[in-house]
C-alpha cells in the first residue's frame, strides 16, 4: 500500500525516484524494528542502549573504574551527569514498566524472552531514544490493554513529532492530529484523528461522485456531438477538438471503499441455559496459585472482556474455559450443546507452514472445493492468494485463516484471546460486526479499546488473583490504572458511599501533601549541596590523583546515590505538584 516505503524513505534506505526529501538538519530519528536480533544484554541494558550516547559514558565509567584511571572516571562522571546520565536507568526502568515488563524480570537477558515480549522490549529501546522523529510501525501489535494505555499517555507528553502506522482506531483516534491516507498510489491527508478521517473521506467520495456523474454527462455529450457530426467536412475541425478534448479528459480517480470481507459465524439453533459453570474453581500450575476459589455463569448472548494487569491470569482463565487446564479445586463444566470456538497466538504458530489456505480449509473440514473457496474469499483471501504456501502470508493473513477455520463450525461460544494483532482496520471492523451478529456467547481478552467498547456488554476483572464483576467501563479501568501507578492495579470505587469518603478525605491529603512539599524541598537542599561538594572533587585534579582507589570509588557511590536521590525526590515533588494543581 506504501505505508513502509514512507518510512523507509524518512529513514535513508530509499531514495525517491522524483522530488526531495527536507528534513531539518540535526533531526534525530528513532524507528521501531520489529525484529531485532537476540542479545545477550540484559532487557535493562538492552532499553538503556536506546540512549546510545549515555549508554556508552555509562560503559566508559564502569571501565574507568575497573581500570583505576581516576581522570578519566572524573571527566566521564561529570560529562554524565551534565548529560542527565543517572536519570537513564531510572527513566529505562519507567518505560519497562509501563509496558508492562516485571521488575524481576530487568535483569534477564533480552535473548530469553519470547517473540512478543522481545518486541516489546524493542519499543521501549525506541521510546529510550532521543529523537525529534519517531516512526512507530504497528506499535500496540503484542501489547496489552494496559500497556496500550501508558503508551499513549507517554506519547502524548512526547515534544516530537510522531508517525505511525497503526491499525487501532482507538489509537490512532487519541494520538494523531494528522490521518494520511494511501491508496490507489497517492497519499491524501486528513485533519483530526481516525474517527474525523472517516468522515472527512465519506464526503470526499460523495464529492467526487458528484464530479464522476457530471463528467460522464459531459463525455456523453460531446460524444454525441462528434457521433452526429463526424460525417460532416463543414464540422471536421469541431469534431477533431471535441476528440481531443475527450482524449484530454481524464477519468475522475473514484476512491471506491468497499469492505474486502463478508464474514460471519454462525451459531447453534440450541442454547443451554447457563452455558458455562464456574464453581469454586481455582486455577494455576502445579503449585502455583494464579486464581482463587470463584463462581462464574455464562449465558446464551454474553459478551464478555476480561479485565487484568499483564500476569493477573487473563489467558489461564480462557484455557480453563475451553478445557484446555483442569482447575486446581472446584469445577468448569460446559453444558451438552455449548461447543466452543478458541482463538489465541499459538494456533497461529501451529499451522502448517508447507500447506495453502485452500489444503488447510479442507482437512479441516467437509467442503467442497468451491465452498472452502467461498469460504475464504468472505474472510478476504482472494484469487491465487488461497493457493499461497501459509509461510508466505503475512501475521494478518494467518490469523484471518485461523478465524475462518474456527467460522466453519455451528459454536454456542466464541473465546478470543488477543484476536486482533496483525489484522487491518477493515478486518477489525468486520469482525466487530461478526461477533455482534453472532448469536450465542462471547468472551474476550483484548487490548483493542475500539472492538471491546462494540462488542463487550460486561466485564470480568482479575485482581489480586480474585475474578469479580466489574460494574465500570473502559473509560473507567484506565483511570483507575492512572490512579494507582506503583502496581497498576485498579480498585474500582463503584459505589456514591465510597465516592463521597474519597471526596472528604481529599482535602486532608491536600494538606498532607503540601506539608510533604516542604520536607522533600529541605531534604533536596541538603543533598544538592552535597552533590556540589563531591562535584568539586572530582573537578579538582590534585584531588583525584592524590586520592586512594578505595576512596575515589567511594566518592563516586556516593556520587551516584545522591544524584539518584535527587532524582527520585524530583520526581515526587513533581508529582505532588500535579496532583494539587489538579
């Protein structure tokens, strides 16, 4: 579509064929790669390189220090922090969390994590990056709902200019101010976000199939001009211009929209009532309790979100659902008629590389040739593309051939865990409208705010290895993710009662904060001045020579703990702030 051949021209890896290319002199770019390789880094180092120039002071102290040269660590000590050098880690630990990466997992090596989380870790080394540009390919593909959440919070606080290419309305919709459209070859810009291009781009095709209808008015018109008067001599030169006129009226390019995909499931005629049964079920591995004892219905007609911080045991729960993990204590059972169609990542990975779509259809079903063709031109494989090898399909594609595969069966319940990475913003819709037509049950874990505010009526939150109702929204969930940063947990506080003791209480911790406020701004004074006094130190070159090794690495832990300190009192003092001026 060439979306990728915009970035890979702002890149440097293409040059265009006509025209220029003017960027500022001095830009940085930071770009998202997907793939990187595997590194033996830890995933801290790994993010922390994203800033390559204090990575490499950081390096060149630790270096100093194993060597003993007291200049070199004195010049490389101040050069860092001048640079803002002991905020790194802390700012690399920040963006891990935020996407969700546990602190007992910072310091394993990048290699060891799998596909999605290492993409993950790709995205935080970009964040990392100091940039004026960053180009974001598909940023949110592998993220969850509340990693998806603080990156477009910490997007919208970036003082650079962001291009992405994204297919998460919701998104897209909270980011961008900006839509380019690229199709049929050009590029067309839209003001606002996904939602204003939509309907910018509906009045464009009314518009421009107002100018195709009067076009064609005119071309009838002066053909039947030329058609009556051809034979004439008196007419010939009239009848040779309107024939260059036509041959200089070019067809009117109509962006005609038209949904690739016709996809839908379908349903038993029969429902159980209730469908599913959850009683006193705990679940986990082994010995390890992800969670406790609960009781839980579904019924014909659920739409069902489930609601968890990353680990909470969102996708053990849909595994115990489709009997896929035998509960630790108590009991699923899932009535005569309530079969089940599952949707996760490893069916994906599970398909057979060496087949096409049209083979796999088939072993997977009783259709003919025609239908299995039928069938996967509605879920938008079309011509030669069902006879492509599935190694050859895009992530996309194989999930839409997973999708179609489990449409082929009458299933009373649809459990969709992460269903749409990869797919494109028409499949998502499509899919949305699907589920909505679908008749029995659906239960969904998502990071896509667009398809879980269409399709969900309830949700389910996993807390504190506990499964409860939900009584909020979307809307709701993120700010209670806001509001409790340090472990991201919400505690949603759904009742007036405890909504009038939160409101009370807030003009006591008002006061309480401001008290705060001046103890931190007293502490702060102690610690600058004595940063200022081992600065001078190691500034000072009689003093670094004459000092001892021991001592000279004691200066510098000191050093290094007091500007953290500082720091982190910074960063509450700030944040004390924000919330009294709120």
């Amino acid at each position: 579509m060439g979306k990728t051949t915009i970035f890979r021209l702002l890149q440097g890896q293409l040059r265009p064929e006509e025209g220029d290319i003017e960027q500022p002199r001095r830009w940085k770019t930071a770009s998202l790669i997907q793939n990187l390789p595997p590194s033996d880094l830890t995933a801290l180092e790994f993010v922390m390189q994203g800033d390559r120039e204090l990575f490499v002071l950081k390096q060149q102290i630790e270096q100093a220090q194993a060597t003993g040269n007291n200049d070199r660590l004195a010049q490389t000590i101040t050069e860092f922090d001048n640079c803002g050098g002991f905020q790194l880690e802390t700012n690399a630990k920040a963006v891990l969390a935020g996407l969700g990466i546990a602190s007992e997992e910072f310091h394993n090596p990048h290699r060891a994590f799998s596909g999605g989380w290492r993409i993950r870790l790709n995205l935080a080394q970009t964040l990392m990056a100091p940039s004026d540009l960053l180009l974001l390919d598909e940023p949110t593909n592998h993220l969850d709902l509340e990693a998806t959440s603080w990156l477009r919070r910490w997007l919208s606080k970036y003082s650079g200019t962001v291009l992405t290419i994204a297919h998460d309305r919701e998104f897209l919709d909270s980011l961008a101010d900006q839509i380019v459209h690229v199709q049929q070859g050009k590029a067309y810009t839209y003001k606002g976000g996904y939602t204003n291009f939509e309907k910018q781009r509906v009045e464009t095709l009314v518009h421009q199939q107002a100018l195709e209808t009067r076009q064609q008015q005119e071309r009838a018109r002066i053909q039947r001009f030329i058609d009556r008067f051809r034979a004439k001599d008196s007419k010939a030169k009239q009848v040779q211009s309107r024939i260059k006129l036509l041959e200089r009226m070019a067809p009117i390019s109509i962006l005609r929209e038209q949904s690739p995909y016709q996809c839908d499931f379908s349903a038993p005629k029969r429902f159980d009532q209730p469908m599913v049964s959850f009683d006193d079920c705990s679940l986990g591995y082994g010995d390890k309790l992800v969670i406790e004892s609960f009781t839980q219905r579904i019924y014909p007609g659920d739409r069902i979100g489930v609601l968890g911080i990353n680990g909470s045991g969102k996708t053990t729960l849909l595994k115990a659902l489709v009997q896929f993990l035998a509960p630790l204590t108590g009991s699923v059972k899932l009535s005569k008629h309530s079969t089940v169609g599952y949707f996760a990542q490893h069916q994906i990975e599970q398909l057979n590389l060496a087949q096409n779509s049209l083979q796999h259809l088939q072993d997977a079903s009783q259709l003919s040739t025609q239908e299995s063709r039928n069938l996967l031109g509605a879920w938008g494989f079309r011509g030669d593309d069902i006879l492509r090898p599935i190694e050859q399909l895009s992530g996309g594609e194989r999930a839409r051939l997973v999708l179609a595969t489990i449409s082929l069966n009458d299933n009373a319940i649809l459990v969709l865990d992460e269903p749409t990475n990869h797919l494109d913003i028409e499949m998502r819709d499509a899919l949305a409208n699907a589920l909505n037509d679908f008749g029995g049950a659906v239960v969904i874990v998502a990071h896509d705010r667009h398809l879980l505010t269409e399709c969900v009526n309830d949700f389910w939150l996993i807390r504190d290895k506990k499964v409860s109702d939900y009584e909020g929204d979307l809307e709701d969930y993120e700010k209670d993710l806001v509001r409790f940063p340090s472990d991201a947990k919400p505690n949603r506080m759904d009742s007036q009662k405890s909504r009038r003791k939160e409101r009370a209480n807030q003009r006591h911790r008002d006061a309480s904060s401001r008290k705060e406020l001046v103890v931190i701004e007293q502490r702060l004074e102690v610690l600058t001045q004595t940063k200022l006094n081992l600065q001078a130190k190691f500034t000072d070159k009689t003093t670094v020579q004459s000092a001892a090794r021991d001592e000279l690495n004691r200066w510098l832990a000191e050093f290094d703990q007091t500007s953290r300190e500082i720091e982190k009192l910074e960063e509450q003092w700030y944040g004390i702030m924000q919330k009294l001026d709120s």
